[in-house]
C-alpha cells in the first residue's frame, strides 16, 4: 500500500523543493525517496518514472510562474506592469531554481499534456506584461521571445553566479528593464504589420 499522506502532488512538491534545494541535475529518485522516508520502489506507486516526475515538476513550476507574474502585474500597465512582472520573475527563478530547471526540461507529450495549458499560462502572462504597450500583432510574437530570453537569461546566470564583474547586479538589472522599457515604447511609432492569428497559438508550446 502507498504510504499514507503521499500523493503524486505530495510526491512532486517535495521532489521540486529537493530540487530547488541541491540543483535540478542532482534530483533522483533515490534521494527523493530518502527525503520522504520511503524505499525507492515505493515512489513508483505515484509516479511512473523519474521523467514523468520532471514533467509533473515542470507543470507545477509553469503554473506558480505564471501565478507569480499574473499576481504581480495585475492592476498595473505599461511600464509599471513589465518592471513588476520582470522582478517577479527574476525572484522566482532565484527562489526556485530546481523547478523553473525542470520547467524548461519538459517537453509537451501530447496535444492533452498538461504541460501545454500551463506553458500557455506562462505566455498570457509574459503578454500581459507588455499589453500596454503599442505593439504591432505581427511583432508580438518576436517581442515575448524578447522578453524570454532577456529574463531568463539574466535570472539564470544570477542563480548561477555568473555575474562575477564588481558592477551591482541590482544596477544591471535596472538599466536591461530600462532599456526594453525605452525599446518597447519606441514601437508606437514603427511601421505596422498585418497581423498574424496563427503564430501565437502555435508558439505556445515553446515560446
């Protein structure tokens, strides 16, 4: 019999907190089973395998980012909403390291793979941190690959220590959201583009 009190929701939660704790490519069932009290085989009685428990660790971590971002920009706009959603998802990714690892190791299995809505919560709330904006529809989506890549980057490399150079990071930080800030003001006055319907759905997977 499973042991009582562990579900696969239990089972991922401590498996994402481990992860954030010793670092995504150290997690093992072994040593999760050892976190739990448990004998390894006992894990399996939840989860199917050690890539299926990545994959409910990456939904989870989608879902609480796109929550954190969502929480953090509502009732703000424009430039108030992307500097918001910006140190939002920089604390994330430095209070959870393990998991937002885990979240861009996953994959969609499936046209029903959770995975998707929650990858698709991620980006609604990446758009909404630039809705205020004057963005061409054709540009939007060349601008949420923008704002992707700029934070993850940024965060990861923090997490990482790998801002070794004596210039504040907190600075760093201030003038990169300045600059997309200065950059994504500027599109009110470019050409604009017919727009596309498609390309967001079809980015949402992996933006």
């Amino acid at each position: 019999m499973p042991r009582a009190g562990l579900t696969p929701a239990t089972v991922t939660e401590a498996a994402a907190a481990l992860a954030d704790e010793i670092g995504f490519a150290q997690l093992s069932m072994g040593l999760l089973a050892e976190r739990l009290g448990v004998k390894t085989p006992s894990l399996y009685k939840h989860v199917a395998s050690q890539a299926d428990l990545v994959h409910r660790i990456a939904v989870q971590a989608a879902n609480e980012l796109a929550d954190t971002i969502r929480d953090a920009t509502q009732g703000r706009a424009g430039s108030d909403a992307f500097a918001a959603g910006a140190r939002a998802m920089r604390a994330y990714v430095k209070h959870h390291p393990g998991r937002y690892a885990a979240g861009n190791a996953a994959r969609p299995t499936g046209p029903d793979d959770p995975l998707i809505a929650a990858l698709d919560r991620v980006l609604a709330s990446w758009a909404a941190m630039v809705h205020g904006y004057g963005i061409d529809p054709g540009q939007k989506i060349h601008v949420l690959r923008m704002v992707r890549t700029m934070l993850h980057g940024f965060a990861t490399l923090e997490v990482a220590s790998g801002f070794q150079i004596d210039v504040g990071v907190e600075d760093s930080f201030t003038w990169m959201i300045d600059f997309i800030d200065h950059g994504l003001q500027s599109l009110d006055d470019s050409p604009r583009s017919p727009a596309d319907s498609t390309i967001l759905h079809e980015e949402l997977p992996n933006p």
